[in-house]
C-alpha cells in the first residue's frame, strides 16, 4: 500500500520532467538554424556538453544532499528548479 502510494507523486514528477526535455528539442534545432545558419549544430554540441559537463560536477554535491534532506524532496526541487 505505502509502495503504490510513492508511484503516484513520482510518476506525474517524471512526466513533467520528460517534457521539459522533450518538448524543446522538437523545436530547438529549427530556432538556433534560422538564427545562425551553418553553426547551429555547433552550438548546439557545445550546450549539451556544458549541459553534461554541469551534471557531471554537480551529482556529487547533490547526492550529498539529498542523502541529508531526502531524495524525493530534493528530486521534486531540481524538476521544478
């Protein structure tokens, strides 16, 4: 019972998080193409390697933390971040 419980605040968290990276990448390519033509695809590579970059420095530090605060807490501020 407590299991199925958790799912439900879980689930709609991760679908609002799906589409904050889905729904713009639909879009992004065609946005960055009419702005700067021929190195669109090149900033695109260098803001998903920052991107990467940022997330591999900071998962430490968050893992940290949420072990202190909890991790569904702490899930729910970095989706609504």
């Amino acid at each position: 019972q407590r299991m199925a419980r958790g799912w439900v605040s879980v689930v709609p968290v991760l679908f609002l998080d799906f589409l904050v990276i889905a729904l713009p990448a639909g879009v992004l390519p065609i946005v960055l193409n009419s702005h700067y033509g021929q190195r669109a695809y090149l900033l695109g590579g260098w803001a998903a390697t920052c991107k990467g970059l940022l997330a591999f420095l900071t998962s430490p530090a968050l893992g940290a933390l949420s072990d202190v605060i909890g991790r569904k807490w702490l899930f729910f501020a970095c989706v609504l971040g």
